[in-house]
C-alpha cells in the first residue's frame, strides 16, 4: 500500500456552550469562559500547580484524547504574560510536567502494547503564544499544553487519503520552509546537541508506514525505550532540542523581520548559529525572498508567526521505537498532521454516545496512576461525578 496521508472523521457530541451574540466561534474557544468550561464540565484532575488535565470534548480521538494545560489563567491576568513553553516555567511545574506527561505516556504504552495496532502520540505546544495579533480571535488562553492521543491502525488504514495539498499539512505555506528550502540546514543545526538518549535516527527509517510522515522533520530515537522516561536526563535532552529549534526559529524570523543577519539575544548555542545559519548564503536567501514576499502580499503576511511557535512530538513508530520530532507551529496545523493524520469533526450524537463510556472509562484509568502518584487532587465533572461515568441523559 502506498503511504498517504489520511483524512478521519471523528463523531463530536452537540455544543453544550453558548456563544455570545457578536463573539466568533474562534474568539469564544479561545476565551477565559472555555477554559472554565474545560475544568467544570471536562476537567479530570488538577495539581497545586495549577497542571490541570482534561477530556477533550471536541477531540481528534474517540479512543484516548487527553490534553494537559498550564491554567495560570487566574494568577495571571495578562494573556501575553502566561508561560508558553516549557523553558518559560518554573523548576517545580516543570518536574511535574514530565511526571505526568510521562505517567500519561506509560499507561497508554501498557494499554496498547502493539504498535501494529496503535498508533501512540504525545504532542507538546504553545497554546497559542503567537497567534498573529492583527488576526481576528487573538487567543487569551496563551498557555502551554500537552495533547495525549491514540489512534487505531485499522481505521486509519481504512481512512480515505487526505488532500497533500491540504493547507493543514502544508502548514499553511510555511512548513515548507523547513521541509523543501531550509530542511538540511536545520538538520545541520541541531547537530550540535550533546544527546546520549536521543539518537538520531532519519524520516524514512521513523516515519508511518501507512502516512509516510514525518516528512523531512529531525528526529531522534529514545534509546533504551519508555523506560527511558523515567530517567530525569531524557527530560534534558527533550528540552534541549526545543532550546536548538527556538534558536533556528529566532534567527530566521529575525533575519526576516529585519534584514540584518545577527544572534539573538536570547541564543543557546551562539557559535553554531554564526558558523551554521548566518554564515549560509542559503539560509540568508530564504529568508530574503519570505521578506518580500511578506511586503508584497498582505494576506501572506497576516499568517506570519513572528515569536516562537512549536510543536515537539514523542510518538511510537511501526518497529515500537519511540520517536522525538519537532516543527514549527504554524495556522491551522495540528499536532496530528505532523504525522499525517487530518481530523475532521462532524457532530454526530449517536456515534459519541456509542464511544464515551469507553473513552471516559480509559481517561479515568488512566488519572488512577496520577492519583497513585499523589501530585495533585481529581475533578469531579458532570459525567463522572464519583468517578464512574454516568451519561448525560441520565
């Protein structure tokens, strides 16, 4: 079978909020209100830190769909003041950060050991830092999250082929970027991390058979596997790659922004961008020809992320290895279509219904390991008031 990327549909129950007269949809969902909402009606459980897991109502999976967010939404009144990535939170938010990102990980490991039969993903991101501020629907929720999901083979495999051209996996004009014009020199860069469990491994070897993606993205292998994310180290090194992608990120958009090829002030590795980036004729070209081409077309120009917008990724591959990837995160591309997948929602209550005892059972399955681990206390939400789920109609 010819790897392709796929389309899903997945069935997403009726809107249970109602959207102020004169508010966008877009505006709304990205509003203090929804984040009310995701605690009261979804939350499942919350740390003193304020990490606060959820269902994902309007999800991308019926099967496990889970997300972690950084709720500083109350101690924090400023939406531009809100810690986006993981290097902007504290040493405390940030341990238990990867507990439960972990905890979360290990579980759907064990739940579904066959990677013939599922396909496992983690997916780290700004939410949303850099949403281009002349757009309608600047996001105020502006906080980190991480988005926990499965996928079975089979229907995936059965999945009609997605649109190539779809503006999703194309990430609207600017993936390309990374993946036709600047894919080597990007890879060239982040050469100069000192990894010992992350071992460099290329696309053809890491990407979905079934999907063909990754396409073009660095990728490392997590040598000795999940047991690997017990080890505070592998946590380093996860980080160390965001730090190396930040640095590629702000020298270009700098050189784009400005013209004048310089370090910036904020840099990691300083040397390897002098010698690697600013010292490339083509990296410089590229971002040359973005520049005019941001100065020649307005409607171009107001998707530009001008601040760091990422996508980090820890998923499991066909041969079970686990895979680190990492892209920039730009309109309307989703965690899912690095990999090749395109969710599309359809409101259908009967398929939902059908699905939610058993994708609630999983997520409070799951939430027993986190309270084992004693890091934070369970919400009770409307469907499962005692931690068992009761449906809506009852």
């Amino acid at each position: 079978m010819k790897p392709a990327p796929r389309e899903i549909i997945n069935p997403r129950p009726k809107m249970s909020l109602t959207i102020p007269k004169g508010m966008a949809p877009v505006e709304f969902f990205n509003s203090p209100a929804n984040l009310k909402n995701l605690a009261e009606e979804n939350g499942l459980f919350r740390t003193p830190e304020n990490l606060l897991m959820y269902r994902k109502l309007i999800g991308h999976s019926v099967e496990f769909d889970a997300s972690i967010i950084l709720d500083t939404s109350k101690r924090i009144l400023d939406p531009l003041g809100r810690p986006v990535r993981r290097d902007q939170v504290s040493r405390t938010q940030k341990k238990v950060w990867n507990q439960m990102t972990r905890i979360l990980f290990e579980y759907m490991l064990e739940h579904y050991p066959d990677p013939a039969e599922h396909l496992l993903l983690c997916g780290e991101a700004s939410l949303d830092a850099t949403w281009p501020l002349n757009k309608p629907g600047v996001p105020s929720i502006r906080m980190i999250h991480n988005h926990f999901m499965v996928f079975p083979m089979q229907n995936l495999a059965s999945a009609k082929h997605a649109n190539p051209n779809d503006k999703n996996l194309t990430d609207s004009g600017h993936h390309s970027l990374f993946l036709r014009h600047l894919s080597s020199i990007y890879h060239e860069f982040l050469e100069v991390l000192d990894l010992q469990i992350l071992s460099p491994i290329v696309t053809t070897e890491s990407a979905i058979k079934l999907t063909g993606y990754p396409q073009g993205l660095p990728c490392w292998e997590v040598k000795g596997g999940g047991k690997m994310l017990k080890n505070q180290y592998f946590w380093y090194e996860y980080e160390q790659v965001l730090l190396g992608f930040l640095d590629f990120y702000r020298t270009f958009f700098s050189l784009v922004a400005t013209g004048d090829p310089q370090v910036p002030k904020q840099a990691n590795f300083h040397q390897q961008i002098s010698d690697v980036l600013l010292d490339s004729g083509k990296f410089q070209r590229v971002a040359r020809d973005l520049r005019e081409k941001v100065i020649q077309d307005p409607l171009f120009a107001n998707e530009i992320r001008w601040r760091p917008a990422y996508k980090q990724l820890l998923y499991r591959d066909d041969a079970g290895r686990l895979i680190v990837t990492i892209s920039q995160n730009s309109v309307g591309n989703a965690i899912t279509e690095l990999l090749g997948i395109v969710v599309k929602r359809e409101e259908d209550e009967a398929a939902y219904a059908a699905a939610e005892p058993g994708l609630v059972g999983r997520l409070l399955e799951a939430r027993e390991r986190l309270i084992e681990a004693n890091i934070g206390e369970v919400i009770a939400a409307p469907s499962w008031p005692k931690g068992e789920f009761v449906p809506r109609s009852a």
